[in-house]
C-alpha cells in the first residue's frame, strides 16, 4: 500500500494528549489518516488499544513513541517507529526514564512552592491520566485551572520554561541511548520536530552528524511546529545527510493544538518517506 496521507506523530492521555488512545485513532481516520502511528512521551502503553481501534477503522498502524533525551544540555526528542513493544530492552528502559519524570515533577512543585504557589505537583498529578507519565502540559493546565495564567502557552512562557520559576534541569536519556533502545527492539529512530531546537546551524549540523553515526535515520520534516521555512531547510538537511523523512501533526488533542491529525501538507516530492523502512 501507498499511503496517501501518513501521520507519524501524536499523542493520547498515556502521556500528555487529551483524548484516550481509540479516540485518537478514530479522529486520524475521520480525517483521512491512511497510515498511523501514537507516540506518546516515554510510555508504550497506548500502542495495544490504539492498534486495535486502527484496524477497526481500516487504517494502517505502526508502534510509535517520543522520547526525551539530552544532547549537549540541549532537550530533544526522539521518536521511534515501528519497533517490537515486547521488547524488554525498550519497555524497561522507559520505566526507568518515567521514574526520573516523577522525581523532576515534585522538584517542579518544589521550585513553585518556593515563589509562593504551593500545590502544584498534586494537582499537576489530577490533571495526568496516567500518573507515571506526569509531563510540563498536566503542570500548565493545572497552573490555567487555578488562574495563574489564561491559556497553557501563557504558563509555559512565564513559569515552565528555561530561566523561568517553575522550570528545573534533568537528566533525560542520552541520544546514544534512544536510539540504541529503539533499535534494538528493531524499530527506526526520527529526530522530532528539529524546527523547534534552541540550537545554531553549526549544532544542529553536529547533533545530526552524531545521530547518523549513532544509528538514526529519519527526520520529522513536516510536522505540525515547522514554517514552510523550516519545512524547506529541514528537507535539504534529510537530502544532505540522507534521512528518510517523516511527517507527523503532534496532536495533543482538539483544544491544544494548531495542527489536526493529518491536516498538513505532504512531504517534498522527492524524498523518502520514513514509512518505507517499516513496511
Ligand atoms: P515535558 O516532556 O514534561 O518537558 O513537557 C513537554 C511538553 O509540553 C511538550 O511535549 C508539549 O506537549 C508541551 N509544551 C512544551 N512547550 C510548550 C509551549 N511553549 N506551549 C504549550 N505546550 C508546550
Ligand atoms: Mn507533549
Ligand atoms: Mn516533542
Ligand atoms: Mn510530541
């Protein structure tokens, strides 16, 4: 099969999306999706019911998830696909990754309390579906539920975000780390919205140099924060090193993202689409 409209990245309450796994699943196909895959932060535990509700709406599905590294002080995120979920390799070492989210969480309500709004761990808590995956989006709309800011954007910008209050440093994975887990259970490995990276042209150039060599192969060139800009230079980066390139909405639910599932234009002709490494 030829997919006509593929979408490599998503979420569902597993991790910080709003809508349970089937729900996305359903809307990918109502809006056209052919060929699916849920990538939740960190957690692989949506894949079994979002598989099953994909292949009762006729759409294709692949495992997905997007994990949280570190490269140079710099956060990323990696996404793999189609890997092997029973892979203990993968499976185990995300638990360990969800331990150290938990820990970062309290520091987070650690570093609120300290500027006067105590609580905010607890009822970040209220706000994760899955209490394991607890994640800066359950925190900023917990912080809009009390009135601390209007919208979700508006608490990221003055308390979540580097140099801000509520914003602490942690130790992610590394990137040799992702990739190897992702591989290893037989899956590809997708840097994750590049347009987003607080990073110069020379860094990206050597973060993509490291992650070729470490084993990665895919590029997210359209996605749902990337300009036509970004969209046009990140192409010339897969050409360049010879990525295969992905395409994903990272829909985190209809109220909180600017892009639907599907509901972005297609790849650049003439690259290779990331799909083709899987199927
Ligand atoms: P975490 O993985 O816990 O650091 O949280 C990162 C998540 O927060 C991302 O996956 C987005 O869902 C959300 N996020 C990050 N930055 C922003 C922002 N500026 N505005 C809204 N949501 C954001
Ligand atoms: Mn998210
Ligand atoms: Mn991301
Ligand atoms: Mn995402």
């Amino acid at each position: 099969m030829t997919p006509a409209n593929f979408d490599f990245h998503c979420h569902s309450v597993v991790s910080d999306g709003l809508l349970p796994p089937q729900d996305v699943a359903r809307r990918a196909a109502a809006n056209g999706v052919d060929l699916w895959a849920l990538t939740d932060h960190d957690d692989l535990g949506g894949l079994a019911v979002a598989r099953q509700a994909a292949e009762e709406a006729g759409m294709a599905f692949e495992n997905g998830v997007e994990i949280s590294i570190e490269w140079q002080g710099v956060p990323i995120h990696i996404v793999g696909l189609g890997f092997d979920a029973a892979h203990p390799v993968l499976s185990d070492s995300l638990n360990e990754l969800r331990i150290g989210r938990i820990e970062r969480a309290k520091r987070m309500g650690e570093a609120m309390a300290a500027i006067g709004i105590p609580g905010v761990y607890e009822g970040a808590l209220c706000f994760a579906t899955n209490p394991s995956l607890i994640s800066r989006a359950h925190f900023a709309r917990y912080m809009v539920s009390i009135g601390i800011a209007r919208d979700v954007p508006g608490v990221f910008q003055h308390y979540l975000t580097p140099g801000k209050p509520g914003y602490v440093d942690h130790r992610w994975a590394t990137l040799a780390d992702a990739i190897g887990w992702i591989t290893t259970a037989g899956g590809v490995a997708v840097v994750a919205h590049p347009g987003r990276y607080k990073m110069s042209g020379g860094d990206m150039r050597r973060f993509l140099d490291d992650f070729k060599d470490l084993g990665g192969q895919g590029l997210e060139v359209t996605c749902g924060s990337h300009s036509p800009d970004n969209v046009m230079h990140f192409a010339r980066l897969a050409r360049h090193y010879a990525f295969h390139a992905s395409r994903g909405s990272d829909f985190h639910g209809p109220e909180e993202s600017y892009v639907d599932l599907g509901k972005l234009p297609q790849l650049p002709e003439d690259l290779k689409p990331v799909w083709r490494l899987i199927r």
